[in-house]
C-alpha cells in the first residue's frame, strides 16, 4: 500500500485568497527566488512540450499576478489559445488589471470544478496549486476530465521529503500559524500512484527548485553586487544536487511529472 503523506493544515477558500492578494503582502514580488523559481519552470515546459496550434489551461494565476510578467503570459506566446482559471476573484481581476489580456479568457473557477467541457485542452500546467487543497484526487479526475485525449498534463506538487520545507510546516503547525505559501505535501510515489488510478500514463518526472527556502530571509532587496553574488552561488548549488539523483530527493522543494491521457 502506497501511503499519502499530507500535512493537518487548514485549507484556504476563494475569500482567503482575496484577502491575500488585496493585502499584496507577497515574498514573490522582487525575489530573486520568485524570478528562479519561474526560470526552472519556464525551462522544464520548454523542453516537456512543443509550442504550436494548441488549447492551453493554466490552474491558477496567483503567482502570475504578483509578478511583472509570470508564466501565463510566457505561454501565450508560446501557443494559440491560453486559458487561466482561479478561486480567489480579486486574482482574477488582479492579474488581468493592466496586461494585455482577455478577460474572457481568465476564470473565477475552482479546479476541482473546472468550468470546461470534456476534452478541451491540449495541454494543461498546473504549477504547484493541488498541493493547497485536501482533496487531489477529486482535482486529478477533473484535469483529466477537461484533457482531451492524448492531452499532456505538467503537474507540479509540494516535496514531503524536502527537509526546510517540511520543518516549516511542522513549525507552522505547532505553533497554529495559517499560512497561504504552504498547504500540503506529497511523495512522488503517491502521485504517480494516484495519477495511474485516474487514467494517465506516467511519462517522466524531475524534482525542482534546489535552494534552501530560509535564505530569502538574508536577501537583501537593493544591494545588486550581494544579489549578483546569491544569484550565482544558487546556480551552482542548483547545478550540483540536481545532477545527484539522492540529494535531489531531499532537497528540491517540488517536483513535476509529466503525464499524458490515454488515446
């Protein structure tokens, strides 16, 4: 029996969000792990997927809206139709607010409840937002349900055995804290597992974002020479636990299957 590793937090609604994102209190904007963070990401679709003639969703928005330009805006113009979803709606008006999108094309949606017919994407991306929820499966099912067949599924999930990410956790846990930036986490295991039962077939998978979360506290936000200085000392940190596949378990703080519908 494959075990699922989940962490007792509370889970966030729609209005949570809001309130979040109308705060704009956010460690993305203007951190130099956000703009590594989305890099990583950005490089792993470009090498996962083809641009071209394709339906695209994206299952949330809220890191794109918090940042001058996220992935969202880097698929548009990668492929033909882009669509957004979010719970939260201030999201939704936030990332669209003064960037050249269609409204119409971003939606107040929850992704256990995906708003679209059966078997209308090519492609679906969903960057670390199941991992903010209890229920996976029942949003697995849904992503599944709206991919047409033969459709790519890029998922991105908390690391269980990421160690600061789970002391943080536990530290949050202890001490009752509600945090948006940390919901729950899984073993790779558990998901290949629960995407096999759904219907997909497992193609590939890679764990992500090798730095240690603790060291954006010592940042600092307008010193450029010590920025340029983190900036290449996490590149090659990054460079050296990726490439060993035992420490990479244990300190990329995500990781990314890549998964396709069956025909």
């Amino acid at each position: 029996m494959v075990m699922k590793i989940i962490d007792d937090v509370d889970e966030m609604n729609g209005e949570d969000w809001d309130k979040v994102i109308m705060k704009g209190k956010h460690y993305l904007r203007n951190n130099l792990f956000c703009k590594k963070k989305n890099k990583e990401i950005i490089s792993l679709i470009d090498k996962w997927d083809e641009p071209g003639n394709k339906k695209v969703l994206v299952t949330d928005l809220f890191e794109d809206a918090l940042v001058p330009k996220g992935i969202f805006e880097w698929l548009q113009g990668r492929y033909q139709m882009v669509f957004g979803i979010d719970i939260s709606k201030e999201t939704i008006k936030s990332f669209y607010r003064d960037r050249n999108i269609n409204a119409k094309r971003c939606l107040v949606c929850d992704v256990r409840e995906i708003s679209f017919k059966n078997n209308s994407f090519d492609l679906i991306v969903s960057d670390s937002t199941l991992d903010h929820f209890k229920n996976i499966e029942s949003a697995l099912t849904e992503l599944y349900r709206v991919l047409r067949p033969g459709g790519k599924l890029i998922l991105n999930l908390n690391n269980k055995f990421q160690f600061f990410f789970s002391l943080k956790i536990w530290i949050k846990k202890r001490f009752n804290i509600k945090d948006y930036s940390y919901g729950y986490s899984y073993s790779l295991s558990y998901a290949y597992e629960l995407l096999k039962r759904i219907g997909f077939d497992i193609d590939e998978s890679t764990y992500l974002y090798f730095f240690p979360p603790f060291l954006k506290f010592f940042i600092p936000k307008k010193n450029n020479k010590i920025l340029q200085f983190y900036e290449r000392w996490l590149d090659r940190y990054n460079l050296f636990v990726s490439k060993n596949k035992y420490l990479n378990i244990f300190t990329g703080s995500n990781f990314a299957i890549k998964a396709f519908k069956k025909k």
